[in-house]
C-alpha cells in the first residue's frame, strides 16, 4: 500500500485530491502550509476536511514567506487583482517558488515518516499562470525526489493534466463536501466572486451542473 | 554582475564560500536558517561574518524541522555521534530533504530580490554521507531551478568537487576570518573534538599548516 503526503491547500483541487487518495486505498496524512497568504481561511477549511476525514494533518508555519516574498499580491497588503485567472495581472499571484518550498518540505515529512510518496494537487489550469505547476515542473520534482534522500520519495500528481472542471465532476463522484473548502484570495467567508479564484472556482461548478454550497 | 544569494551556516565552507563570492565580483546577499540544529551557534558566526564584511543578511526560521524531522540526531535530543564523519552512525546527523528546502527558499528570495544566483557550499567530503550533497543532487537542482520560477536561478556551487582541505587552502588565500565560524555539531563554543564535523575540520587545518582560531 502506498503512504502519501497529501499537500492539501483547503482549496477544491487539493480538497478532491484527498478524497481521490482516500478511495484509491493509500495511507493518508496531510499537510497544509501558512505563509501568510491573506486567504488564511483555506487553513480552517484543511483542518475541518481532515477532521472529517480522520486523516492526520499538519500546519506548517512559513512565517518568513511574508518577508522574502514581499513582491506577491498573495503575500503582501498589495491588492488582489481581479478578472480572468489566466490574464497577465494574476501574475501578480505568483508566491516565488512556492511549490517547491511546499513539495521540500512535506518531502522531510515523508522521510521522517516512511511514507514513499507526496500528492500534489496541480491542474491544467494552473499552468498558464504558475511556472510551478506546470508539467515540466512536476517532471523535474520527481527526478529531484529520486535522489535527494537515501530512499526515493514518488510524486503523485493525477490531476496534472485535467482541468478544474474534470476536477470538480471527480469531486461529485468522490461525494466531496466543497462546503468545507475555500477558494476566494480575498480571503472572507463568501467568495468575492470577482477575483481569478472566483471565477474559475464558478466555471467549473457551473458546467459539472453543481451548486456551490459557499454561495447561499 | 552576477547577483549572488549565499546559504550561508556560519560553518568553514559557506563561510569560505562568501569570501570566494565577494573575492570574484559578485553582489551577494547572504540566507541562513535555524532549523532547531543544536548548533545554533553557527547563526551567530555567520551574522558576525556578515557584519564584518558588509553582506545583508537574512535568518529564515524553520522551526517546524523539529517536528517533522524528528529522527534526526541535529533536530532532536539524539545524542549525536561520534567518530570519523564518513561512518555509518554519521548518518544520524542526516536532516531529510534539508538542502532542498533550503535551496528552494534561498530561490524564492533570489526571485523576489531579481537575483540570479543561489550559492551552496557543497564540498567532496559530503557525498559519502549526504545524499543531498552529491553532484546528482546539485544537477537536478540545477535542472528544477531554470523552471520552477519565470525567470531561471542558477545553481553556483564552485566546491563541489574539492575537499574541505582544499577549501581550508582557498581560505588561507582568501583569508578567511575563521574565528567567526562554527563546526562542531555539539554546538558549544569551544569544539567537542570528537564529533564527526570537529574530526573532519581538524584534518583540514593540519593537512593546511594552519592553526584553527577555536582552539586555544
């Protein structure tokens, strides 16, 4: 049986990612990060989903990203832009190199603890707008993850190539409760419903013929 | 001019390394991290280094390794081993995934400070214990770091394939101001003596003709 660290957002990518690990038979735990991203509700949310669940999760704090990533949107007091995901302003978006900090660390977990394999939650959609979700990407961590301790570590990444849409009609499959997931980079309660996130969180429940439970 | 982030532990290689970085032109900023070593001592050696020599300096926390990391004798109450650094139970001081969570943050800082450079102090005399210290490791980090982000980081790691007497003889060129580092994994002021890292420097010094400073 394989025993994967679920990198879990709290976001509904990472949320059906779970939910997909779980009804594949692995061995779960999940680990969420906090780096000061102003949407600290998705926290909450992994916390519920994995309660829920019974899966073992962990909150990393990534205190320092606050400092050395002071040009992100995500990170700083700057505004978040709103409008299409994949237009030119969501660049503003992009934590530098935050998945490969996020894959490196739950890496050491995966270590510590034995477990052969880290899942990520990257989709087609993430690609035109962050560099480190993007196939080449994901092809390059797993050879890194060969050979970077003495005992391989695998990643997992089965979303690669659908889109949020696939996702979403998988979460229906799967039976997941998008009520305890949270989208917005705004970062309230209700979805803003005008920044990327939002949009492309609306698309997707809009043609898998889904309510979004976030939206009374 | 290259621009140059230094991970910088305050030990004899990454100290030795910056000398090198500045002797060679580069603008050059310096990142270390407290990952709970018990050797916290090296920090201050390499903030009094930088001091000395004008370089902006960063300490990143990363207090969650003890927690994740929990089977390795620097992050834990192990007690470490002793002995030449090459033998088994040197691999006790193995911190999983350590230079590739540190690699991967000294990137994001790159990135957002438009630096183009990281910089390790990787030396011969790692390989045998460290897998991510062996020159597969650096050429993968070299492979994910022109992708990961939109613009690429290169990976500048000049000591790879020298040994640390070789560097103690660099050092001696570049005069090296060795009072201001830190070896021993015990972590007092005065080195142990007898931990694979103080066995390991006190080779360098001799096979160099020159008198470690830290020893009175």
């Amino acid at each position: 049986m394989r025993k994967s660290i679920c990198v879990l957002s709290g976001g509904m990518d990472s949320t059906t990612l779970l939910y997909h690990l779980l009804h594949d038979g692995r061995k779960v735990k999940a680990i969420s990060f906090d780096y000061g991203q102003r949407h600290k509700r998705e926290l909450e949310m992994a916390s519920q989903t994995c309660l829920k669940l019974g899966v073992e999760h962990k909150i990393i704090s990534l205190a320092f990203m606050r400092d050395i990533a002071s040009n992100s949107a995500l990170t700083s007091d700057m505004q978040v832009p709103h409008g299409h995901y994949e237009a030119e302003n969501m660049k503003l978006t992009v934590v530098p190199n935050r998945n490969m900090i996020m894959a490196s660390i739950a890496m050491a977990w995966a270590v510590n603890e034995e477990f052969d394999e880290i899942a990520l939650g990257v989709h087609a959609g993430d690609h035109a707008i962050y560099p480190d979700c993007r196939p080449v990407f994901v092809d390059q961590l797993k050879k890194i993850a060969m050979i970077a301790n003495f005992n391989p570590v695998f990643i997992y990444a089965p979303f690669l190539h659908l889109t949020k849409n696939d996702i979403a009609e998988r979460g229906k499959v799967l039976n997941v409760d998008y009520s305890l997931t949270h989208t917005c980079y705004e970062g309230g309660a209700a979805p803003c419903g005008e920044c990327g996130s939002c949009v492309e969180r609306a698309e997707a429940f809009k043609i898998s013929n889904m309510i979004d439970p976030l939206i009374k």
